[in-house]
C-alpha cells in the first residue's frame, strides 16, 4: 500500500478564497483523523471518522471548516472563506481499529493564506 | 476529556548524551500509548508503542519507554543519542475517544 496520500502538498491561497484538501486513507481502515499542527498550538485533532461517519468535529475551530467522507477511500477538509490565521500544516491519518493499532499519518499539506 | 503534556518544549543535548521526553496524561481508564517522531519536513512516524503487559516497550532506533500507570507517566528514553534523532517527539494517548497528542517536543543534538 502506499500508505496515507496527501494532495495538494502545498498550498497558497489569498484571504477569502476556498481551500480544499484531499487525503486517501490507507485500503482497509476504517478511521480517519484530520490534524492541524502549528508551531504556537502543536498538533490538535480537528475531527475524525469511523467507517465514513463524523464521529467527533468538536476540534473544528469554527464554520469556516467543514469534512466530508463520502466513501471509505476519499476524504476532504475544506476552508471557507480562509484566513491568514489557518495557515498551518495539515494532516490526514488513518488507523484500522480505533486505538489498538496505531495512526498511519500521510505527509501533510502545507497552507499558507496570504 | 483527556490531555497529554509534555514538559520540555526544546532539549538541546550533545552526541553520546542520554535522553529522556517526560509525557503525563490525564485520563481515568485504561490506556493505549505511543510516541511519534517527526523528522524535518516529514510526516509524523511511530516510534513505540504500549498496550497492555512488560511496561517497559522496546522501539525502534534504540528508543524505550516506560509506562507508570501510578504516575500517568510513559517517558521516552534513549541512552545515547545521535546526531540523527534531532526530530520532533509526540507523545499519544488513546483512551478509546479519541487520539490526543502532546505538544511535542523538539530534540536538537548536536554534533
């Protein structure tokens, strides 16, 4: 398997545009988690999914943030509008049962708002 | 809700040094814990992890830890570090919620 898959890898985007980042789990598992790390807050867990379904968005710092996972192989975070604030990097990973095995993490995209 | 805190933000040491990452957390039940390590620039990788039994986990790259389930404690130690663990170390607790990670923590060694 070719593990986590990331897109864009990085991404510049002007304050007020759309942002929309793509992540592909690894085949198989059945959570996926989105992540946001910043050099003032760490790593926070924004929300994750269990066989497709949001299970916990209570991370998501506001409205302008919105997940979707439509099937078990695609999942998006989409900014909208965004900020200069959101600039951060963002992860996407997945794991096959929830706390027994561990999280496979893919490798990040950078956003950067202007 | 659970936390995770790790107490050293920056540690600085010098090659052949010894290493140890303090991780508390705070939570109730029974645990599941990891380490994470992030090279510059890369995604975050595991490094060990404890679920159950010998409360001293043997990972990869000559790391171990040592979960005290008295102290909520699960420290990280190597000893004698190398110019290639300079990295950022992530501390993890899962306790059947959800997956919190610490701050982090980042090793500079020097040569």
């Amino acid at each position: 398997d070719a593990g986590v898959i990331q897109s864009p890898r990085h991404e510049v985007t002007e304050m007020g545009q759309e942002v929309t980042l793509r992540c592909k789990p690894i085949s198989g598992h059945d959570y996926l988690f989105w992540y946001r790390q910043t050099m003032m807050r760490g790593l926070e867990l924004l929300i994750y999914f269990n066989n497709n379904v949001p299970i916990d968005d209570s991370g998501m710092p506001e409205d302008r943030f919105s997940a979707k996972m439509p099937n078990a192989s695609f999942s998006t975070l989409k900014i909208q509008p965004s900020e200069p604030r959101d600039s951060a990097v963002y992860f996407c990973a997945s794991s096959q049962t929830r706390g027994y095995t561990e999280a496979f993490f893919g490798q990040g995209t950078r956003l950067t708002v202007v | 809700a659970q936390s995770v805190s790790q107490h050293n933000h920056h540690v600085i040491l010098s090659e052949a040094a010894s290493l140890e990452l303090g991780c508390n957390y705070s939570y109730g039940g029974t645990v599941n814990l990891f380490w994470y390590v992030q090279y510059p620039g890369q995604h975050l990788q595991l490094l060990l992890k404890y679920f159950s039994g010998d409360p001293l986990v043997k990972g990869i790259k000559g790391f171990e830890a040592e979960f005290i389930k008295s102290k909520f404690s699960f420290n990280l130690r190597k000893p004698s570090v190398q110019w290639s663990d300079t990295a950022e170390y992530f501390c993890a607790v899962n306790g059947g919620n959800d997956m919190r990670f610490g701050a982090g923590t980042r090793l500079t060694v020097k040569p």
